[in-house]
C-alpha cells in the first residue's frame, strides 16, 4: 500500500485509534465511549469490520457493546474472503459511517483478506474525508503502513524476533504493536524499529489506546495501562546488520518513555507531554 | 554503609566486576577468564565468599573452577553467621587475595550477614586498594550502594515493582540487576531508579558482565549477552509519587542503550561507545 490516503481541500482526517486489545466493553469503558463520542454520541454511525476474527459472533458481539453504548447505529460487515470485500452494499454502509471499528484476532487475516481491495481503499479514502477509525489488537496492528506480524516473546530484541508485512498504512510515522507488556513485546518492537530507524514503535497495553489527531502531529493516551514509546532517531549504532538469529544486539542511544492516561506525545517534535 | 573507600595517593582501585549470573565455568568462559587474567592468571589468588549461597558446596565448586582456569590459589571462606565474618584467620586469607569472587545466591544473605561486619569492611577497603572484587547473581546485586533486593517480574514498572536495601557500596552510581532478560526485570530497575534519578540502571543478562575501570569512570560489557542500561537523568516527568500498586506509571524522556560483548560505557559523560 501507500503513506495514508491524501486529504482534498476544506477536509480534515478523522483520528486514528489503535487500541492494545481486551478494551474495556462496557458502557463507562473510557476508550470506546471516547471513539463514540468523537463519532457523534448517540447520533454516531458506527461499521464495525470483524474480519481478523474467526469466531462467528465477534461482529455481533460489537453490535451489542456499541448498541448499549448508546450510537444510533452499528453493523457489522461479514468478510471471510477477498470477493466478499467488494460488495457494494458493504461500501454503501461504509460510506454512511462516522467510525469504523476493526476487531482483534489475526493481522494476517486482515492483510491477505483485505488487502487491496475496495474495502480497504474505502477505509483509507473515509479515514482521509474526516471518518474515525479504531482497532483492537489486530485492529490495531494492521493500521501502520508496515505492520508487526509476528514474533517472540521478551524485552531484548534479537535479529529474527520480529516479521513484518504491509499494512493498511492509515500512519505512516508509527510502529505499533499491541498486548504489550502483557505479551512481553518490547524486544519484538526493538527489533521492528531498528531494521530501518525512522519510525517511532508504540507499544499499547491491553485496554489502552492512543487518539491520533487529524493532523497526525500527535496523540494522546487513554486507557488504563501504559503505552511504551521507542524512539531511535539519536541512534548512534547498531548491530542488526551483522547479528544472526540468537546474538545479543547492540542498539546504543535509544529514547524510552512510558506514557500513561492523559500523556501527549508530538510526533514531529518527537517529544512527550505529562497529562495536563 | 558509604560511598566506595576512598583511595589513598599512590594506590590505584582495583576493577568491580558484577556478572549476571550462570556465567560460563570452564576454562573458556570469557567472564571468568577475564577475571583470572586481571588477577594475575596462573599467580592469581582468588578468594571465594560463598555466604548468598546455602549450598554446602558452593565454594567448594568454585574452588575447582577457579583451580580448572589454572589460578596459584583458590580458598573458599565458608560465612554463614555474623560472628564468622571477623575471624583474623579470614582477615588474613583476604590480605593475600589479588582476586575476591562473591557467589551467587540470596543478596539479602549477603547483606544481612555480611553487613558492617569486618570482612565487609576488608573487602572495601582491599578494592580501594587494588583488588578485583567480581560477583555473580546475588554477588553483583550486593555491589551497589543501593542494592534491588527483590521485586516483580514484568518490564513496565509499578510504584510497588521493586524492594531495595544498602549494599556493600563498591560503586555508587550504578543501580545492577542481574539475570535481567532470562527473568524480564526491565520494569524493576525502571521503578528503582525513577525512585530517586541520579543513578544509572544496569541490567545484567546471565554469562554477561561489566568490567568497572578502576577510576569508576567507564565500563566494558564482557560474556554472549546484552547489558541493558538505563539512563534518568533527563527525566521530564514521573508520575511514580502519585502512583498507587497497580497504577500504570509514566516516565518520560528515558534513554536506553542495549549493550553486547566489547561495547564501553562511560559513566562521567553517560554516554555508550560501539566494540572497537
């Protein structure tokens, strides 16, 4: 795919919502009641896309948390193949939304699913007019450009901890992955980060997002667990090149921060804010 | 206990050698070996304080060990109670010693037992003086002024991650954990250096340690795994006062650095350096 869809004059981008899975699903659940509340509240239309699940009732179930939520509308689109992510009557429902919501489940699904299809150039079309689109867990990792698609476990990165596939590249600046230090995924992102230093890697704790402003200039933190950002823009040296699979690394002068609720970070001025 | 004995004119310290534990006991082992030459190789006399262990025959086992490597003299001073830790006669072996090697096992043995004791003093003073005083696991905890004496596993840290406790004070601008990948303790060391940012946080991987110059101003990672450092001292902003148990904590503007084997460190100018 290609950076984020460009935005045509007098529009402005909806936000970009990555959230670290198993969000709190209630009606007082502070990350989907902010997505709803940036859609519209109780005049929200919401398209919920269940594709990286392979368990039938997962769309339904969103219906549900969303419908008691209290949006004025939400369905969900069954697409288990690539000749079903053309359907016009799924892109005429997308184009009524005022958020799309992405379940968690397998990123690969959603990539070899999805890919390149209307669905998918709609999702990146809506999201470049102002519509607001949020994923979990694999929801989550399918929206950089490149995405984490598997790896190991552990906080120490190692030359083959980490795989990466094309995403639906709604941000092309971050690297995100999800479950975080539930999964202990550090290493992994390090890793992700360090084949080629110029993206920013954010790791989203379970029930945690981060909001993406229109602008794509920052974010900021809701959720109740942390967000890891690894930034290795002062990186001085690496030993990726020339590590094979069990070496230990060297990765000299990364930046660490560890955001929590309500923290800022300026993705440009690559620089942290405590919460107001 | 104070800040490391100070050296009196004409005296040189001798190196502070903390090893992440399950270091490589062979005749090969880079760490030991390390050791043994700094020592004085096949002139080297080694004392051995197996006090963390419980073991009956752990300092019997280093013995043969440090015997295998090829020293002049390996001796074991067996201390398991306070009132042993002032025998003349151990006073006396420690006084021959180009070398002290301190096992493996409960740092809170060694501080409990070892504590304000002679032999803790002796070995103080005999560093300030020249000998290389190496440790391992619970040996390399001890070293600090200020010792992790136990905590959580899990890298993102909690305002309840981390117990410390007085060590024996051979440096006292490294905070060292020690088995620090095998058993994920990124979060523990984060949470005890936000507790007070003027330290250095060294985690130490098994087989992995750090040779201290004796001017304290620079250290070099020896053994097959990584040296993780942390470094506060641009610390924005921590939430860790406000932070209750299970909080998620923010710290902000963090620096790491991954170090493997032939990579320096300088402790002065914080500031790390590739292998040559």
């Amino acid at each position: 795919m290609c950076p984020p869809s460009p935005v045509k004059d007098g529009q402005e981008r909806g936000y970009v919502i990555p959230i670290g899975g198993a969000e709190e699903r209630t009606d007082s659940g502070p990350v989907l009641n902010r997505f709803v509340d940036l859609c519209g509240g109780d005049e929200a239309r919401i398209v919920i896309i269940p594709t990286a699940s392979q368990l039938p009732d997962t769309g339904d179930k969103y219906v549900e948390i969303f419908t008691a939520i209290g949006v004025k509308q939400a369905v969900s689109l069954t697409i288990n193949e690539r000749s079903e992510a053309g359907r016009e009557d799924y892109l005429e429902q997308l184009d009524q939304a005022d958020g799309i919501f992405i379940t968690g489940g397998s990123q690969l699904r959603l990539s070899t699913i999805l890919g390149g299809t209307k669905v998918s150039q709609k999702i990146r079309r809506l999201n470049a007019e102002g519509v607001h689109v949020a994923g979990t867990s694999a929801g989550a990792a399918i929206m950089p450009e490149h995405m984490i698609a598997g790896g190991s476990p552990g906080f120490l990165p190692t030359a083959d901890s980490v795989s990466l596939a094309p995403g639906l590249g709604l941000t092309n600046a971050l690297l995100i992955d999800q479950h975080f230090g539930q999964r202990n995924r550090l290493g992994r992102l390090l890793a992700a980060i360090s084949y080629n230093p110029f993206m920013i890697g954010v790791g989203l704790d379970e029930d945690t997002a981060i909001f993406i402003s229109p602008d794509h200039q920052s974010f900021e933190v809701v959720g109740s667990g942390a967000v890891t950002v690894v930034d290795p823009i002062d990186l001085s040296y690496s030993s990726m090149s020339q590590a094979t699979k069990d070496d230990a690394l060297s990765l000299l002068d990364l930046k660490m921060h560890i955001l929590s609720q309500g923290c800022r970070f300026d993705i440009v001025e690559r620089k942290p804010y405590p919460p107001k």
